[in-house]
C-alpha cells in the first residue's frame, strides 16, 4: 500500500481531512526500507502511529503528548517493539531534556499536538537541535493561525504571535549572510535552516548547514570600493552602520514595551 492507504487504513486524518500524504510520500519514499527515527509530537489514538509502522518496516517510532485525552493502554500501537512513547508536555524543559538525554538524531520530526502558536514555538525551539543534518520538521495544521479559538487572528494578518508569522520570520535566518548589518549576531536557527516550505495547512523545514556565503557582502557589510578616501568612506559607512542597527534597536524596544 502506498502511503494514503495506509493512513486511511487507520483511520488516520493526515488522508482523511487533510492531503499531507502527498507532501510526506515525496520525503518519505527514499527511506521507505532505511532504519531511521521519527519523532511525532501528539499522540491521541495512535492513528499515524500505526502508518508509520506500517510505512516504514524498519523504523524507531517516539510519541510524545500528555496522554490526557486517551489513556495509552487504549492505543494498541504502543506496545510495539519499535514504538516508544513519552508522557511529556513538548513545551517542557522535562521534554527538552528526555531527548537530549536519550541522544538520538531523528531523520523526520512531526509537530501534531496543540497547533497552538505558543506551543508550537516552544516545541520547535526545544526539539528542532534533536533533527540530523538533512532532516525534516513538520508542523501541521497551521490554519490555527487565522482562527481566535486555537489561538490565532483572523483580523490581523501581521500578528506576529501566530504560527505562521512565526516561521514567515525565519525566511530572514535563511538569507542571514546577505543581512547588510555587521552587528547582526547569526544564532543556531540562523546556520542550520537552508528551506522552509509553506503549503496548505502545513509547514516543512529543513535541517542543514547554512554556510554559503554572499556574492555581495563580506562579513554582513558591504566593503568600500575603490582607492581614493578609502578610511574616511569607511569610517561614515561604519557610522551608517552603527546609527540603523541601534536606531532599529531603540524602536524595536519600544514597540515591545506599548504593544
């Protein structure tokens, strides 16, 4: 079976509701038969669970939710020998640190749970350094960011607490070599993000090296050309620099402080 009937097999709204499979089928075909690990974030009935093992016959399966609207005894897949499931809050320093503990790489990383912008961001801040180079983050159900009552805004489109704005800002992280600001500080979202991609109710990210440099700028500046008044050019651009950074700086403070 291919990776739609599996999920419609068990049930499981990643087919029913939703066309992910599509998208997941592209990533996932290559390492249908490879022993790899995947992390779920969200658990409820086990439906996805189950597709994974049965999509992927050599897997490590990990399942982390709260379990506190299914009791885990309930969930047959969970007693599968290459399924392991945590009772943990995603949003917590606990679950933070259970991954890091446990040293694993996951190849595949699946955001399921509350779909809540705050939890959403937290989750993908602890977890994303526990993704191997060249692995993908998935956050599903984005539409939560247009609707009030999974904590998005339908009326402000540039509300920047929503899920989707959220990662729309972490396009700036992928180009952080061309940011014409020497004081600009790149920090781990910034070196190892190299795609994002934004599709109908979800997200993919992709892990990797961002190192490649600029055609244009040397260490985030650009450099003064040519050979007459070269330090005194250079000393007003490294002014210009200094006065927009801090400028941006004081506005950015206070719009923190009277939004």
């Amino acid at each position: 079976m291919n990776l739609k009937e599996i999920f419609i097999k068990n049930k499981c709204d990643k087919a029913t509701k939703h066309r992910y499979y599509e998208l997941y089928q592209q990533d996932f075909d290559k390492f249908q038969n490879d022993e790899i690990n995947i992390l779920e974030i969200g658990t409820f009935k086990g439906e996805s669970t189950h597709s994974w093992l049965d999509y992927f016959p050599k897997a490590q399966v990990y399942t982390a939710d709260t379990f506190e609207r299914v009791p885990p005894e309930k969930i047959p897949a969970l007693k599968n020998d290459r399924v392991q499931w945590y009772k943990l809050d995603s949003t917590s320093l606990n679950c933070k640190e259970n991954f890091n503990n446990l040293g694993i790489q996951f190849d595949f990383i699946i955001d399921d749970g509350s779909h809540n912008y705050k939890d959403v961001k937290f989750s993908f801040e602890y977890i994303f350094h526990s993704l191997k180079n060249g692995g993908y983050y998935f956050i599903e159900d984005t539409q939560s960011s247009y609707i009030r009552e999974l904590g998005g805004d339908g009326a402000n489109l540039y509300n920047q607490k929503t899920v989707i704005n959220y990662f729309k800002n972490m396009i700036d992280k992928i180009n952080h070599k061309e940011i014409e600001n020497p004081f600009y500080k790149p920090n781990y979202f910034d070196k190892n993000i190299t795609e994002i991609h934004f599709f109908h109710n979800l997200i993919v990210i992709k892990k990797n090296d961002n190192f490649e440099k600029s055609n244009i700028l040397v260490n985030n500046r650009r450099l003064v050309g040519g050979k007459n008044l070269v330090k005194i050019r250079t000393f007003i651009k490294n002014t210009k620099y200094f006065y927009f950074h801090y400028t941006a700086q004081f506005k950015s403070l206070l719009k923190n402080i009277f939004d």
